[in-house]
C-alpha cells in the first residue's frame, strides 16, 4: 500500500504547490488598497478593512520568490516586485531602519515596534528574491537588516537575541510575538528563524560575521534550547532562565532539518555531524509523542499539566513531513517513510481545504474545523505549506 501510494506522491505534492501558488496568486492582492489584503476568512471572504501584518507580507514575497527559483519560471515576477515594493515603501521605517510590525488598510503604520522575529523574515525573503532577480537593493536591505539586528537584539552578556524593541530600538516592556506567546525575552521560535534568514542570507552574502553568528546559533540549539528529552524549549529569560513548560511539536520537527541545513550552509562538518547525530532521537521523540497514525500532528502538550492541544494546525503538518524526510535521509528507517505518507494523506484528507482553497489554519480533534480561522491573515500564510512542497519535490527519497 505505502509503495503503491509513493508512486503517485510526487504528483501529488507538485499538484499542490501549483495550487498553493494560484490560490495566493489570485486571492491576496489588495486592487484597491495596494499591496495585499490584510485577512480572509474562514469562507474566503475578503475584509478589505483589516490591518496588514509584516509576517504575511514578508512571508508572501518569501514564498512567491521560493516558488519561482523552484520551478525556474519568471512567471511570478510581477507578483515578486509588487510584494518587494509594497515592503520597502510601506514596512520599512526609513528613520531608524528595520521593519514596522504592523500597518492599517490603507499602508499607514499603525504598530511600530521593533519583533526581530519580523526582521528575520525580511531578511529570509529579500534573500530569497534576490537570488531570482539580483536586485541588488534588496540585497543591501538585507544586510542592513542583518546590522540591525546585530547591534540591538544581540545580547553581548549572555548570548544569544534578545525579543523585540520599540520603534528606535530602545527596550520594550511587552515582547510578546502573540497574544498566545509568553512575555519572554528569549523564545526558541525567534532563534530557528533568524538562523534560518541567516542561512539564506549565507548563501547570497557569505562573511566571517555572518558564519560566526550561524555557529553561535547552532551551539544554542544544541546545548541551550535542546533537552535530555531531545525537545527544544521554548521561552526563557534574559539570563536563559526557562520560563516556560510547553512542547511544541512542529517547532521539535521544523528545527531538526532547519539547523541541519544551517550546518551544510557554512559546510562545517562537525556541525553537520553534531546535528545529524541529534536528528534521529529528535524525530523518534516527535513520533512518540505528536504524531498519531491516521490522525496527523498534535499543536503542543504541557508537561506540567500533561495537557494535550489535541488540535491539528496546518504547519506542523508541513514540516513534519520535511522533518521526517531528513530522519529518513540519514537513516533509510522506513518507519519515517511510512509517517510522511501517512501524515501526507491525513493533510489531502482533512487539512487542504477543497472547497474554499488552501488549507484550513486548524481542525480539532474530531478533525472539524475551525470556522473562526483565517484563510488568509497575520498569521495564515502560504511559507510553512509552499516550502514543504519544495523541499519534498527537491528531495524525491521516497
């Protein structure tokens, strides 16, 4: 069954980039407004009047550029530019530099504050478009961004990022992400991405400074963030105090491959080897705890409590098949295998959403879903579904 099904998967999975591309495509640029609509909802309905997030746009020009480099296709350039443009003229703060977090209907910064989580991103897309049309100014945002977060976030004290700022980067009392996140000022999700916009931003602007921040980041996620659980913790204090008790299992997964390809980026072999090494228990872990058979990937658990988020959200999905794809990749161990197809079929079944388009933002336990959900909003994006495609069809094992 499982080799009949891998026959067909690679169609499958490229039928779906195609049809994450038109959707995107055709359903978030705002005509009226500019740029691109700020929220859809569960039906699909544009609400022309909401606010516009930095990490839906940088995530658009991400993944519009991705796309594009994928399939060697200038077919999306229009879309590229007119995303790229949207966040230089809108997003950017041409005063004291970096990316506003948040913008109204009409393009006029209404949240200025300084998440490095969203400088990240700007950085991870205007990498990502630049190596499709080496457009050197976007390079040059890129390293500015990359200085930025340098000289503020980077904590001299006691390593690693700090949060968030104000607007002229001074210290913010509230650095939380989302309402949903803890007010911490180390989070392990801010730290995988800035290793990951500076693993792209590597690969376009290769320097000593730029390699020694990567292997400072690795050495966080090997001996900081990383437990004798072979789970990554979360949220921490400025002294890398833990704060926090949850597991987070598409964070687990997404991590394994993302500092994997942090390690081949600046081709340092022990690295390769340390994180490869800590890839498998990695995955075994996640596969004990956040995976069910025919039952997709579980949000999170606290282990405090022992309380299961029974609900299933797009983007662990995504990345767990990508996650396992590299268990697999150094071990050939066909329980990864079967897990990806498995959880393949669980997404065409219960998360792409074939009525409305996309994939539905998350499905309880009884796999219904949540009709409260954005299809297209701050969060709700096209990154974590359009990489997986990608990074599947690159890598054909199966």
């Amino acid at each position: 069954m499982i080799s009949a099904f891998s026959n067909t998967f690679y169609k499958e999975i490229q039928e779906e980039l195609n049809a994450i591309k038109y959707y995107w495509v055709t359903n978030s640029v705002d005509s009226k407004n500019g740029g691109f609509l700020g929220r859809r909802n569960f039906y699909n309905t544009p609400l022309p009047l909401s606010p516009k997030g930095i990490i839906l746009n940088t995530r658009l020009l991400w993944s519009f550029s991705a796309i594009a480099n994928f399939q060697n296709s200038d077919e999306l350039l229009p879309i590229m530019h007119r995303s790229f443009n949207y966040l230089y003229q809108k997003f950017r703060d041409s005063t004291h530099g970096g990316v506003y977090w948040e913008l109204d209907a009409y393009g006029e910064p209404v949240i200025k504050k300084k998440q490095i989580y969203a400088q990240a991103f700007t950085i991870y897309a205007l990498s990502e478009y630049y190596i499709k049309t080496n457009k050197q100014q976007a390079k040059q945002w890129a390293l500015e961004v990359f200085e930025l977060i340098e000289h503020h976030a980077n904590d001299s004290d006691t390593g690693g990022y700090i949060e968030a700022f104000k607007e002229d980067w001074s210290p913010i009392t509230d650095m939380r992400l989302s309402d949903k996140d803890q007010n911490a000022a180390k989070t392990m999700n801010t730290h995988l991405h800035i290793l990951e916009a500076y693993s792209s931003l590597y690969k376009i602007a290769p320097s000593q400074k730029l390699q020694t921040a990567l292997k400072n980041l690795l050495g966080l996620f090997t001996e900081r963030f990383l437990n004798q659980d072979y789970n990554f913790e979360l949220f921490f204090d400025k002294n890398w105090n833990l704060t926090s008790n949850q597991i987070s299992f598409g964070h687990d997964i997404e991590t394994l491959w993302l500092v994997i390809e942090a390690a081949k980026t600046i081709d340092d072999q022990t690295l390769i080897k340390k994180t490869e090494h800590i890839a498998l228990p990695i995955a075994d872990r996640f596969l004990e705890l956040g995976y069910i058979k025919h039952g997709g990937v579980l949000n999170e658990v606290n282990r405090e409590t022992n309380h299961i988020d029974s609900d299933r959200h797009w983007w662990p999905q995504a990345e767990a098949m990508v996650g396992l794809l590299y268990a697999y990749s150094i071990s050939r161990n066909s329980h990864y295998k079967s897990a990806i197809l498995d959880i393949w079929m669980f997404t065409k079944k219960y998360i792409i959403d074939s009525v409305n388009g996309e994939w539905h933002f998350r499905i309880d336990s009884d796999f219904t879903p949540y009709t409260s959900e954005n299809k297209l909003g701050m969060w709700k994006c096209p990154y974590h579904n359009t990489r997986a495609c990608i990074q599947l069809l690159k890598n054909q094992l199966l």
